[in-house]
C-alpha cells in the first residue's frame, strides 16, 4: 500500500472513531435519569418559574393582578435566572492511559473519554457551555460541540504520562480533569492551585485498571510501559505488593489533599465498573449534590 493510500486509511479510520464515540456517549447519557438541571433560581429570564407573595421592595409593576386578584394576598410573578455555566474539561492522551489488563475490560482511555464526552452531553442538554481546557476548544453550546469533543477526546499522545493542560481556564467557570493520575503529580498540584486562583472548582476523576488497585502478581514478571519506554524484569513480584499499594494509597491522599485545599473533588472510578456510575458522579459533583 502507498503512502499516501495509507495515511488516507489510516485517517477514515480516525474519523469513523468520533461518531462512534459520540453515538454511545449519547446513548450512556440517556441511560441517566437526572430530571431539570438543578440551576433554577429567581432572576432575569423567560421562563415562568413559580408566585410569591409581594415584598418589601417590590413595586406595583412586578405585581401579578391575575393571580392576586384570586384572593386578599399579592403575588408576583417570578421568572428563571437562566445563566449558562462554564465547564472545561481534559482527558488524559497519555500513553498510559491504553491499559487494560483484560480484553473484556474497556481501557482506561476509552472508558475516561466516554465518560467525560457523556457528562459533555448532559451538560449541553442542560444549557451549558463545554470546552477544553487550553486554547484549542473554547466553551460552546450545541450538539455541533459534543461532535468536536469526540474528535479531540479520540487523539492520542506520543508521552506516557501526560500532564494537565491548565491554560485559558474561565474565571468562575467549572472543570473535570480525567486521567489515572500515576505520572508526575507536581503538574496536578500545580493546575488546580492555578485553577483556584481564578475561582475554578471542579473535579478529578481517576480511572484505573482493577489491577492496579490490586496487584495480583507474583513470581517472574516483566512490568512495562504502555509506550514501551520504561521497563522493568523482577523475579519476585509479590514481594513489590505492599510497597506498590502504599504508593497508591499515599498518591490518592495527595489527591485528596490538594482537592481539598482547592475546592475541588476527587473520585476513583475502576474500568470493571459501570460507565454510568462515574458518569452519575460526576454530573451530580459538577452540578452541586457533592461535598
């Protein structure tokens, strides 16, 4: 096959990927019952949203007569603040993120950017403006930004631990970072202390393989990097258990840690788990029912 064939090959099956994704994070999303978005509030909008009885402070205008006029109170007609939210968003590219332990396990990849794609479309479903973090894909409405999520969502990076892209981030505005959160964790700090300091909350969801909360192995084991740049031969993986999960444990604290010096929340989501349990946590954390 020619170059050229080949690299026009190669880039149908990259954009077959998009929609595919996209179909089945509208199919996730529509599996989730969640009612009204939850941000109805009195204010400036078109949409009625309940009577009151009149208040100090209230003039004569705001009055409803058609309603008062049903009995001695007076009531006035509010109406629903409706003010779009910013949420922006990064999934992990890294190369690490390509692990599955198991062939009928989704990896972690493919699991972080239906999860992430699926809270996208609820999201905008809602009213909402969603973006990426960085300059490449500003916050937006429409079902048109859901398709333009899936296509960066389906590129993968060349490094094995990517780190999390902090620039361009709103003022005020909401965030969801989704990696494994095993490379560097100086960046991770380094992004959501960058990200309080403009007023952004959010939330990191970590996805891992069951394996690596377990660590089943034993006796002769080659450990090797997704990128196949780093690897390592033991004869005695057991013995590297405990070490490893006290690495594992002392990393999450320091999510946890710095989650909460910054406002945000951090939740732990394994692939042999349901996309719609991650997919419900992480919609209810963004919209207010956690912590």
């Amino acid at each position: 096959m020619s170059t050229v064939a080949h690299l026009r090959t190669r880039a149908q099956e990259e954009a077959s990927r998009f929609p595919a994704l996209l179909a089945r994070a509208e199919h996730l999303a529509g599996t989730v019952l969640l009612g009204d978005h939850g941000r109805r509030r009195a204010g400036l909008g078109d949409d009625f949203w309940q009577y009151r009885p009149l208040r100090a402070g209230d003039t004569f205008r705001q009055i409803d007569w058609r309603r008062s006029g049903r009995g001695d109170e007076q009531f006035v007609r509010e109406r629903e603040w409706q003010i779009a939210q910013s949420v922006q968003m990064w999934v992990d590219p890294g190369a690490s993120m390509r692990f599955s332990s198991n062939k009928d396990i989704p990896s972690k990849a493919d699991r972080a950017r239906l999860v992430a794609l699926a809270t996208a479309v609820l999201l905008i479903r809602g009213g909402e403006r969603v973006g990426l973090t960085g300059w490449d894909l500003p916050p937006r409405r429409g079902d048109a930004q859901s398709l333009r999520l899936a296509e960066y969502f389906s590129s993968d990076g060349a490094d094995d631990y990517a780190a999390p892209e902090a620039r361009g981030m709103l003022p005020n505005a909401k965030a969801l970072f989704v990696s494994d959160f095993l490379g560097d964790i100086a960046p991770v700090e380094a992004a959501l202390t960058k990200a309080a300091d403009r007023g952004v909350r959010g939330v990191l969801l970590q996805v891992l393989d069951p394996t690596e909360e377990a660590f089943p192995f034993q006796g002769r084991t080659i450990f090797e990097s997704v990128g196949k740049t780093v690897a390592y031969e033991t004869l005695k993986a057991g013995d590297l258990r405990d070490s490893y999960l006290e690495r594992l444990a002392e990393r999450k604290g320091r999510l946890d840690a710095i989650c909460r010096l910054t406002g945000w929340q951090h939740f732990t989501h394994h692939t042999d788990h349901s996309a719609q349990s991650a997919l419900l946590w992480v919609y209810r954390a963004l919209d207010g029912s956690h912590g």
